[in-house]
C-alpha cells in the first residue's frame, strides 16, 4: 500500500491507498501493523488526522514525526484531542500567523498559554497584539494574562506621566522662587 500511495499513476487509487492506510493506522487492536501504516502515511491532511486523533500515543507520535506543512501542524496544536500531542505540534510551530492562531484557537488552556509566553515579548510587548488577544482568544486564562500585561502597561504610563507632571511642578516652583 505505501508503494501504491507513492507511485501509482491512478490518483484514485493513490487515496484509496492513502484512506486504507490510515484506517489501519487507526486500529487499535493492532498496533504494530498501525505503527508500520503510519510510518507509510505522507500525506498532511491525513498525517494530522491520526495525529489530532485518539491513536495511541505511538501512532500519534509518528504521525506527528511526519508532519513539515506548518499549516498541518497548527491545526494539530490548535485541536489535538490530547493535550500531550497538541503541546509537542505547537513546540514545533515557527510560522508567526500559526503561533497566533494557536493563541486564538486552541482548544486546550495550557497550549494556548504556552504559545501565548513564546509570542509576546515581555519586554516591549505589542499592546495591539495583546488587545486583539484579550478580546478573541477562546481561553480565558490567555485573555486574563494579556489583559494582565495591558494594564501593567497603561500603569507603568500613568505612573510615568504622574512623574513629569511632579517634575513639571517643581520646575515652576524653583523659576517662581
């Protein structure tokens, strides 16, 4: 089947090829002919099937091994079932529009969070960045966190502004004596 999925002229056949071995990759009862049809997978949208799915967590692994397409990987990190899956999917993410849509989308709390502490610079954060994130992200601990760092900001603002508005005072008071 792994042959036939690479080198058959037919692309029907090639995706019934391709759609056989992923049914046996997803058998269970199993695992070592599942293990070796994963290995022959090398299609991405099927790749990332049995890796967002339930397999166990070797099938998952070597599907995920395989997986390059970026777009691929962001939809595993974004809607892995299991948690452990969707955490290494995103550890491998590079592309900065699949890192922000993990941020938004992903269906696991400490994914999205995770991803969210490799993307914004503590530093000089983006504070349009983070009000897109407070306002869109389907995790509310993510939304909290930059909301968190929004009002850091406007604080550490207000508190810069109040500083020059005293400098500012004393300025007038020392020219009026």
């Amino acid at each position: 089947l792994g042959r036939v999925t690479a080198s058959d002229s037919d692309s029907a056949v090639q995706d019934a090829a391709a759609d056989r071995l992923l049914a046996i990759a997803g058998d269970e009862a199993q695992p070592a002919a599942a293990a070796a049809a994963a290995g022959l997978l090398t299609d991405s949208r099927r790749l990332a099937v049995l890796a967002k799915g339930t397999a166990p967590d070797q099938i998952r692994e070597i599907a995920l091994s395989r997986l390059s397409d970026e777009r691929a990987l962001g939809g595993v990190a974004r809607h892995a079932k299991v948690e452990q899956t969707a955490l290494a999917a995103a550890a491998r993410l590079t592309s900065a529009d699949e890192l922000f849509d993990t941020i938004l989308n992903s269906d696991h709390k400490d994914v999205a969070l995770t991803v969210f502490d490799r993307v914004v610079n503590a530093d000089s954060p983006d504070t349009a960045q983070l009000k897109t994130i407070e306002a869109r992200t389907q995790q509310k601990a993510v939304a909290r966190r930059a909301r968190a760092i929004l009002q850091a900001i406007e604080d550490a603002e207000a508190a810069r502004r109040a500083a020059e508005e005293e400098l500012r005072k004393q300025e007038v008071l020392l020219c009026e004596i």
